[in-house]
C-alpha cells in the first residue's frame, strides 16, 4: 500500500506592518449663520472692529472643517483611525449641532462665545477631543470661505 502523502501544514500569511507616524484628515461641510458681536462693547465698536460681520440680521458661511488626527497605522487593519468612524464622529459632534443653525443663538457648547473662525477651531475641537476612539487630535482646520481659514493644534501646542 503507497504511503499517504503529508501535507505540510500551510503558512499562515504574513502581513507586514510599517512603522511611522502618519496624519490622517477626513471632511465635512455644513452651512450656517452667525454674527460678529461683543455684547461688551458699544455698536460703533463692533460695527468699526466687524464691519459686515456685524450685520444684526446675522450672515452666513458655507462651512468646510478639516479634522486630522495623527498617529501609527495599525498592524492589523492599517489605519491610523477608521475614516467612516471619524466621519460619522464629527456627522453627530459638529454637523448635526451646527448645520443650517444660527452658531450664536442654537449651539450650546458656543453659548456666549464670539463665533469666529478662530474661536470655532477651538470650540470644536474640545468637541472631538475627547471622542477619539484611536489616535490623537493634530489639528481642526475650519474654512469659512475658500480664502479665509483657521486651523487649531490643541491647547498645548506652541
């Protein structure tokens, strides 16, 4: 009777993983209005420092947020974050809030804040911060128009 042949078992595959540090940025839009306004101040201040901005019936931007979040590729899926679970982050912790909202009056966590750009990138990323299921925040970059920007690299940054 012929020997039965012995199968060597199969090699598992092999996935090599690569090492650095890699900045991943996921997109959204929204549209809303807000005004530029210092309760503080006197109406020839804030018409003066505002100018259009200022405007009491509000004015509106066709928002574009950039979120990068910075970290090592998993060694086993390859991503830094899944883009559709920072998507559907920022869909529930900016979007949702923000979109077709008056920023001054209707979103909470911008109570009593002057909703500049440069205010927004802040306000908006001690929304995301903390809810970061992989990586770290690098930065929140807010387009009001296709000129005029801010970007914000967290407290802590110099």
């Amino acid at each position: 009777m012929p020997k039965k042949a012995v199968q060597s078992p199969a090699a598992a595959p092999v996935v090599r993983p690569l090492q650095g540090t890699v900045i991943v940025t996921r997109q959204v839009h929204f549209n809303a209005a807000h005004r530029l306004h210092n309760p503080a101040k006197g109406a020839q201040w804030n018409t003066a420092t505002f100018g259009p901005c200022n405007n009491p019936r509000w004015h509106g931007h066709n928002y574009v947020l950039e979120v990068s979040v910075r970290g090592r590729p998993d060694p086993e899926t390859g991503y830094v974050i899944d883009l559709g679970d920072l998507n559907a982050l920022l869909q529930e912790s900016i979007v949702a809030k923000c979109d077709h909202r008056n920023l001054n009056e209707e979103v909470d966590f911008l109570r009593d804040v002057i909703p500049s750009a440069e205010n927004l990138v802040i306000a908006f990323w001690h929304q995301i911060a903390p809810r970061l299921t992989a990586g770290m925040l690098h930065c929140v970059k807010l387009y009001e128009t296709p000129r005029n920007f801010a970007e914000f690299y967290g407290p802590d940054a110099a």
